[in-house]
C-alpha cells in the first residue's frame, strides 16, 4: 500500500542478485506496513464500521473488531482460526481481545422476526467464507424457477436447506449493554454469547423475508450444513459445529484463495468472487448444455486451495506464492491486439485503481 522510496527503486535496480525480487516480497510481507493493507482489507471484507446501515457498533466496537483483525495479520493466525473466531466467538465487543464477536453483531438485520437475523448470519458468513451469494435468494424461495439461470447450483436447492444454515444461529445471543448516559443512552456495546435453547421456528409472516410456515409437517428447522451434510456434534454449541464445517470444506480455502486473487490480480478467478456456482467448478466435469465451467482457470483454482489447506490457511505465504508467481510479475503493456476475451487468460497484469488510503499516503511521501 506504499510507493517506493526513490532510493529504494535505485538500490533495487543496480542489484544484481538473481534472486532480489523474491527477497524484496520476504522483506515486505514482514513490515507493518503490510500488516496496516492486509488488516483494512479483511475489515473492509466483513464490513467492520462504526455506524453501519443495519447496526451500530459504534466507535468503540469498530475499533476493537480492527485490532483483532490487526493481532490476526500481524501474528499470521492461520484463516482457519480467524473463520472460527469469528463465526463462534463469544465476548464483550469493545473488548479488543474479544474484537471478533463483532462480526455476529454486523449480521443484524433490523425491523423482522428474529429468523430475520439468523438469516442474515447464514448468509454473511456463506458470502464471507464460502464466496456463495446465492443463500440470500435461498432463504426467500427455493432455487428452481428463480436461479435457473443464474445459479446451476442453486436452482436444484431447497429453502429449507437454507433454513438449516440460518439454524445454526438460532441460539446466538447478543446483549446490549448501555454505554452512554442522558442524552445519549442510545451508546451502547454489545455482548455476544450462545443461549443452551433455541430454534428456528417456522412461524412469521412479517419481515423482510417471505413467510415462514410449516413445511412437511415440520414447524421448525434443525441445523444442517447444506453445502455436503453434517451437523452438530456432541460437545459443540450451533455456531461451533458451523465453524467446524465451513473450514473443513474445500469451499473455504476456494473462497478465500480467490478473494485474494482478486484483489491481488484486479480480476477474480471466479468473478464476481461471491458468485461461485458449487456445481461449475470441477474442471473434469461435463456441463450440461448451456453451462460452461465458471472459473477462468479450475486447475489454479484447485491448486491454490490445496495448497492454501495444505500451508495451514498460511495468508502471508498465499500472498508471497501469488505475488512471486510469473503471471503477477507481467507487464500491463500487451504487445497485440488486445481482446476482451482474453481477460480470463490473465495474459498481462491489469492495471488497479489505488485505493483511496493508498492515493493519501502516496501523496504524502
């Protein structure tokens, strides 16, 4: 997130180690700097705001889910262990060891039953970690008929599998705990726990969802993974079983490896990177007709993952791996008749707008 320094551009040229690009990126992903980029990007992926348009967290609890996020980074937490503590995580949410819980505070949605925010729980954590918008259409109406052509996947589930997600969450708790006092009572932090009852009840008909009814005879959801199966196991509470299932899933390490890709490379290599369509993915596969494979490139994809699971979710050897690779390196000169088709090809570096901190401070050095 900085430029160079212009001695730091000259020692760099007149250096005539074969090897001193490699050792430039080991330098830079150790600095604080990198830990300051990386922190305001995950923040910045999980919508982490003072006053949010669903909720306030105020400045207090913004601030503590920023300096958790920054210990994360700057200690290389493995992604697992971030993905757990935020899913799962109880604690005080002004508290900056605690800072994580915040991520369930930002998954309120206001004016509804309280399915309403377990819904939105289910689907910020399948957009954050799984990279699948597709459970927000989900858990208004099943897939066939409205994600035909959108979503091969989705259009052959359910809305009660969708439902089985957002169970996951209907024990979460979150207390307000007032802050401030007259004339701003209104101030208040929030603390985040696990009720031991609790369910997904099939029973509204207000909101900002559709309305809920029986279905099959059931009038209530019980927690299921609807991404390969699975639920709670003995000695887990719901949001720890979820945590569970969302790392050991192969769409957990897609999602964040493509994340990455995209900010890295300008172009995702699944794009929009929360469009994955689960049942597009296979590069073996054979598409039904109308359907084509939805990564540019499978094989990578596949091939980053694994390694990504195989490095312990390592994020700063994900960065260095793909900042060190030869298709980073390219020139964003195209020396043809540049085509748009070629864009998924990555066949030169696409040139990246600065991010507007990156604009400030490169103005000021």
């Amino acid at each position: 997130g900085r430029i160079p320094a212009p001695e730091d551009v000259t020692q760099f040229l007149a250096d005539t180690n074969p090897n001193k690009r490699d050792l430039l990126v080991d330098r830079l992903v150790q600095t604080s700097e990198y830990i300051d980029k990386w922190t305001m990007f995950f923040g910045d992926l999980y919508k982490n705001s003072a006053f949010a348009t669903n909720i306030n967290l105020f400045r207090g609890g913004r601030d503590a889910f920023y300096y958790y996020l920054k210990d994360a980074i700057g200690s290389n937490r493995g992604y697992d262990q971030i993905a757990t503590d935020l899913i799962a995580g109880n604690g005080d949410g002004f508290n900056p060891a605690e800072g994580y819980v915040n991520y369930n505070v930002l998954g309120h949605v206001p004016m509804g039953p309280a399915q309403d925010v377990m819904d939105g729980l289910a689907v910020k954590v399948t957009n954050d970690f799984l990279g699948i918008s597709a459970t927000d259409c989900l858990l208004c109406h099943n897939g066939r008929g409205h994600l035909d052509a959108v979503n091969l996947w989705g259009s052959t589930r359910t809305r009660f599998e969708a439902w089985g997600m957002s169970a996951f969450f209907a024990r979460s708790a979150k207390r307000a705990v007032q802050m401030g006092s007259p004339p701003t009572t209104n101030f208040v932090k929030y603390v985040v726990s696990e009720n031991l009852t609790g369910e997904y009840n099939l029973n509204t008909n207000f909101g900002n969802r559709q309305t809920r009814a029986a279905t099959n005879g059931k009038t209530s959801v019980t927690p299921e993974y609807m991404f390969g199966g699975g639920a709670v196991q003995a000695g887990e509470n719901r949001r720890q079983s979820l945590a569970r299932l969302i790392i050991k899933d192969p769409q957990f390490a897609r999602a964040a490896v493509n994340y990455i890709w995209e900010k890295l490379m300008v172009e995702g290599l699944v794009s929009p990177s929360n469009t994955f369509d689960l049942a597009r993915l296979d590069p073996n596969a054979k598409m039904p007709e109308g359907w084509s494979l939805q990564p540019a490139n499978g094989e990578l994809l596949e091939a980053l993952a694994q390694d990504f699971r195989q490095k312990g979710f390592d994020l700063r050897n994900l960065i260095t791996t793909i900042v060190k690779s030869s298709t980073y390196q390219l020139s964003s000169r195209y020396d043809g008749d540049w085509k748009l088709e070629y864009v998924p090809y990555f066949a030169r570096k696409y040139v990246r707008r600065l991010d507007a901190e990156e604009v400030h401070d490169a103005i000021v050095k």
